[in-house]
C-alpha cells in the first residue's frame, strides 16, 4: 500500500556484518594498526565491501574504482 501511495514505504538500513576473527579481518587489522596510511588497507576495505555489495546484488557505485583497488590488492598477492 506505501509503494501505490508514492511513499515508497520505509528504507530499511543496510548492515554489513564482519567477523572480527575471520584471518582477512584480523590481518587487516594488523596492516592498519602497523601503517593506518597504508594504502593496501584501503584498497582491501573498498575490495571488500564492493564484493558484500555484489553479493546482495546491488550495484556499485564507482566500478571503475572498484577494479582500480581490486587489481591493487591482487597485484600484490604474487
């Protein structure tokens, strides 16, 4: 009924969930602790939460941005 009125009813607020023991959080916690200017630490946050978007099946904002840091966090994994 919100949706016929134009309303569009309520957003409901987005939550993204990370387990702080998972070993990519932990050794993301560690680079940033050690170096928070690192830009490895940014590139895998932007990484990870285009792919939790992807993941619900929305799109990203900048997909551009999104294969800039996912090639930079890959590039340095060989």
């Amino acid at each position: 009924m919100l949706k016929r009125g134009g309303t569009g009813g309520p957003k409901q607020k987005r939550i993204l969930e990370l387990n702080p023991r998972h070993a990519l959080i932990s050794r993301m916690h560690e680079r940033f602790a050690s170096a928070a200017d690192d830009p490895l630490v940014a590139n895998a946050a932007e990484v990870l939460f285009g792919l939790a978007l992807l993941q619900e099946g929305s799109p990203l904002a900048d997909p551009v941005r999104f294969n800039r840091a996912a090639t930079e966090v890959l590039g340095r994994i060989v």
